[in-house]
C-alpha cells in the first residue's frame, strides 16, 4: 500500500510505526475470509482491509476521527484472526491499537457512551471496586434490572454470573514454596477481573505448579495488565498500569518466568516491549518482562505434568481464545497437555472464529457479541462435549451462560488430573460412557 505521510508526521514513532505496517499490506483481502465482523455484516468497512483504509486515511490526512471511523474501527474486535490470515504479514494490532488511541484523542462520542467507556476503564482494573460493582449489578439483576436499565448497561447485566466470590488467599502479595526440590521461580500476575469471577482459577495453578517443585511469587504491586484501557485507546492508563507490573516483576528477584493464566493478559503483557520501545527508562525493563512472559500451558509443557488420578471418559472440547490462537500464536501446548492428562478432546467447528468476548467488546458491541456468542455456542453443542476448556477469563464468561456444560480453565483440569482437587463446576456432572 502507497502512503504519503509528510516527513514531519513520520517524526512520530507511533506514525512512523503505523505507516510501515501500512506500506506491508497488499490489499489481497485473504482477511476478510476469518473476520468475525465481515461474515456477519458484509460490509468492506467492517474488515481489516476495510479498516486499514479508514486508518490511512485518518491518520495520513492527519484529521481528527470522525463518526464513520469510530463505528468501523469500533466495532472490531481485535481477536486478530487476520494476522493468523495475512500472507504479507500486516501487524494489524499495532496499527488499530494506534487507531483507537487516536480516536479517543480527538473524537466526542456520545455523553452516555463516553461515560460507559470512562466507567469501564475505573472500575474493572480495580479489584475491590470491580467486586462492589458485581454485588450492585447481581442485585440490579435480582431486581429485574436488564427490563428497566437503559440501553448497553441493561444488556451487560446479562452477563452477570451473580454475586463474586470472596477475596482468595492466592490472590494476595506472598511467595507460595515449592513441594520438594525446587525446579524453577516463577510470578504469577494475579490479574483484576479474573480474582474476582473466578479466583479458583489462580488457586489451581498455584497447586499445580508447587506440586512440580515450581516456586510461585505473587508480588506485590502487580495487578491489572492495561489491555482493558488499552484496547479502548486509554494509553495513559495502560501503559501507567504497565510500568507498574513492570517495576514490582523488576523488584521479585530473579525469575524463570512470568505466568500469566489468563490469555488476553498475555498477549498485552508479550507486547509490553513494544509499547515501551521509546522509552529510555524503561525500555530494557519492558523487553525483559515480554521475554519471560509465559501462558501458563506454555510453563507446563516445557516442564511436563504428570497424570496421577487422570479422569476417564470425560470429552473436552478446547476453545482456544484469540489471544491464545492468535495473538500469542499458542496452538499446541494445551491440547498436548489435556490429552496427556487422560482427556478425550474434541476440536469445535470454526474454531478460529472468535465468542464475541473481546475485553469489554461484550458490553460495548452487546448485539454483535451475542450473535458470535450464539454461532460459538452452537458449534459447541454439535460436537456433544461434557465440558469446555479454555484459557481466558473474557471467554468463561462470555460462553458460561450459552452453553450447557461446564466452561473451566485448562490449569484446573490438568491440576485435578495430577492429584488437585476436581473443579467446582464439574461437582456433580455426570459424565458419556
């Protein structure tokens, strides 16, 4: 693709960036083939090629964003099923990440939408007010909210899986020893949506990882990773959030790895290096975490897991997240790791497509994440499995009210496998013959 940024735009490293990614592209449209948003609209402008041309042009006529270019880049989801795609190797999740920035920067939304957007970006980052707000809306739920709360804050309620759960232990700042001869020193970020839904999740992980001889650091300071606010264009605060995890993994000591268990976390966390390229405080820091930032099936298979009490007959279908399947490009890992455990693991139709979870894409494109939420769940169903395993937070919850099995995290089944305890959600399920 031809561009024709002045020089003085090029001066900006986050254009100079943009505009290379935009010369790779080749306009041969193999992405509108996996675009989620494409195959349900038709429409060019809710492709990545599509979009691609939005971005140029905006960011090339250095323009503010305008009403059409927000709806377009708005309403992608960033599952980023086109890079997977792209034979030329377009890096589109930089170049819409710069997209988004820029459109926060200079586009007036609508008051309620800039308020939902601004309220999303406060709250789900922090832990203890995210869990006060779960107790409103499960209330609000309770109360037959969804009826009478106005437009997108009605249907988030839908999403509500009911009151949180008490704060965990493995949540808070400790160092949990290893069993045996220690093998390996690892962090693990606690995350802020996922102690609060599903704290069990780290809890197993933790378990798993001291029974292979895995020492495990929660440290102190680390909490969200940023790709909420980042993937809204709220950079200021991711990246604020970013140095902070940074500057506590800097202060652990020595680590083979930094874990991460929820994968859209992970991709975020993998790109830190980039995010801080610039920066000449940081910038070797950065590149240091990205390059021990692990998914934790990733730690698992390099350190193998050892079924004990494997439980049998148990068909496992693995939803793989974008950011497992694409952003972080990890296939194999959990699928090894769950058949070796003793599970029948059956693949789901169109496993490329995404659920429509997204980060807050849910709450913000409710009627599009529904459809992608249903097309997901009924290609679940056709393959008749006793549960799902995945690798995502975002992805649990979004599929945990549309389908009707189970929905646990890949570290769980693989911890009940080696000796853990079997998941809450399974308690009770009965299981094929």
């Amino acid at each position: 693709m031809q561009t024709s940024f002045s020089l003085a735009q090029l001066a900006d490293p986050d254009v100079a960036e943009s505009e290379k990614i935009l010369r790779t592209c080749v306009h041969c449209g193999f992405c509108t083939a996996t675009c989620p948003t494409y195959l349900l609209l038709g429409d060019e402008l809710d492709s990545p090629r599509g979009r691609i041309y939005l971005i140029k042009e905006m960011l090339e006529q250095g323009r503010a964003a305008s009403a059409t270019d927000a709806k377009h880049i708005d309403r992608c989801l960033s599952c980023l099923s086109c890079m997977t795609t792209c034979p030329s190797g377009v890096h589109y999740m930089h170049l819409v990440d710069h997209a988004r920035e820029h459109i926060a920067e200079t586009y007036e939304r609508p008051a309620d939408e800039r308020w939902l957007r601004r309220m999303l970006a406060f709250v789900l980052p922090r832990t203890n007010l995210f869990r006060a707000m779960m107790v409103g809306a499960s209330l609000a739920k309770a109360l037959g909210g969804r009826h009478w709360l106005p437009g997108k804050l009605g249907a988030a309620l839908a999403l509500v899986p009911g009151y949180p759960k008490p704060p965990a232990k493995t949540d808070r700042p400790q160092v949990f020893p290893a069993e045996g001869t220690r093998r390996g020193r690892v962090a693990l970020l606690a995350g802020c949506v996922q102690p609060v839904l599903r704290p069990e999740i780290n809890a197993a992980t933790i378990r798993l990882l001291n029974r292979l001889g895995v020492e495990v650091v929660v440290p102190e300071g680390a909490g969200c990773c940023g790709a909420l606010g980042h993937h809204m264009g709220f950079t200021d605060q991711s990246h604020r959030l970013a140095r902070a995890n940074i500057e506590a993994w800097q202060k652990t000591g020595d680590l083979d790895a930094i874990l991460i268990t929820a994968s859209g976390c992970g991709t975020t966390v993998k790109d830190y290096g980039y995010m801080f390229r610039t920066d000449p405080d940081l910038k070797s820091a950065a590149a240091e975490v990205s390059a021990k930032t692990r998914d934790v099936t990733e730690y698992l298979a390099e350190l193998g897991v050892a079924s004990t009490a494997a439980p049998r007959n148990l068909r496992v279908a693995y939803h793989s997240a974008c950011s497992m399947q694409h952003g972080q490009k990890i296939s194999e890992p959990p699928r090894a790791l769950l058949k070796a455990a003793g599970f029948d693991l059956v693949e789901i139709p169109e496993g490329h497509i995404c659920c429509g979870s997204a980060g807050t894409y849910n709450l913000l494109q409710p009627g599009l994440s529904s459809q992608l939420r249903d097309r997901k769940a009924a290609n679940i169903a056709r393959v008749m499995p006793d549960l799902v395993a995945t690798g995502n937070i975002g992805c649990m919850q979004q599929l945990g009210t549309a389908i009707d099995v189970p929905i646990v995290h890949t570290v769980e089944l693989l911890d009940w496998a080696s000796g853990g305890p079997m998941p809450a959600e399974l308690a009770g399920r009965p299981r094929s013959s």
